[in-house]
C-alpha cells in the first residue's frame, strides 16, 4: 500500500470534558465537528476521524507520561498525529507558536542529513494526550526510510 491508497484511520481517545476538547482540535486546530453526543465528539481530524470520549474513568493527569529519548528529545509515549505536507507543517507551526502554544518538544528538524529527516513537533492537548505532527520533504519516499 503507498502513502496515495491509504484509508481514513478512526480513533477513539479519552478526554476530561468535551468544551476544552472541542476549544482545541475545533478552535485551534480547525477540525470540523461531526456527530457528537453528551459524552462524545467526532472531529476530522486532517481527514481522519478521532473521537474525544468523556469517561468516568478518566485517569487525569496524575498519571505521569512515559518517554522515549529520540534525537536528544524525550518523546512521550503513547502519541499519537499526522504526517503533513511541509508548506501546512510550517503553517500550523506558525499558527501554534502565535497561539503562544505550550510544546512538549518545540517545531524543529530531527535526523538532519539523515534518512528520514524530518519536521516535527509535539504538544499536549487539554486532557493531556500526546500529538505529533511531522513533516517530510518526500512523504512518499521519505515516511518509512531505514
């Protein structure tokens, strides 16, 4: 399969409420809403569906985030984004750093000169799970490179 076949994935996350939720990936992000109900929202999420789901379980964020160091970073685990051009990577970044967005791992470019040389960035939502997005030259040829 390439990079032009793939499908939309779903996702389900568990959030802390659902007007911080849609404040972040509607309002900051510009996600459009789908459906939704009292305990769940749907959002497109760069042509993706990621539902936010209210529990009654929801651990908060006592629980303290796993990492793994990458290139001199300490990525959290689990995380979860999407891989974007680079010209929307550059404009989204731009769009958080004025939004004074606070960044788990700043934008910057990982594996310089290397296979897979990429742009990314992480960040925290609001219910504090994990995003990355990231960027490639060519997505295509660059995505998986070993």
């Amino acid at each position: 399969m390439t990079t032009s076949e793939l499908s939309p994935f779903h996702l389900a996350i568990e959030v802390r409420d659902l007007p911080s939720s849609r404040a972040f990936y509607g309002e900051l992000f510009g996600c459009e809403e789908g459906r939704s109900a009292k305990t769940w929202v749907d959002f497109n999420f760069f042509g993706h569906q990621l539902v936010c789901h209210v529990t009654d379980s929801y651990p908060g964020a006592s629980i303290a985030p796993a990492s793994n160091p990458v290139d001199g970073h300490d990525v959290p685990v689990p995380h979860f984004g999407i891989v974007l051009e680079m010209d929307v990577w550059q404009e989204l970044a731009k769009r958080l750093r004025d939004a004074n967005t606070a960044f788990v791992i700043e934008p910057y470019v990982r594996f310089e000169g290397q296979p897979g040389e990429q742009a990314t960035m992480f960040l925290l939502d609001p219910s504090g799970n994990a995003l990355e997005f990231k960027s490639f030259r060519n997505i295509a040829s660059e995505l998986f490179a070993t």
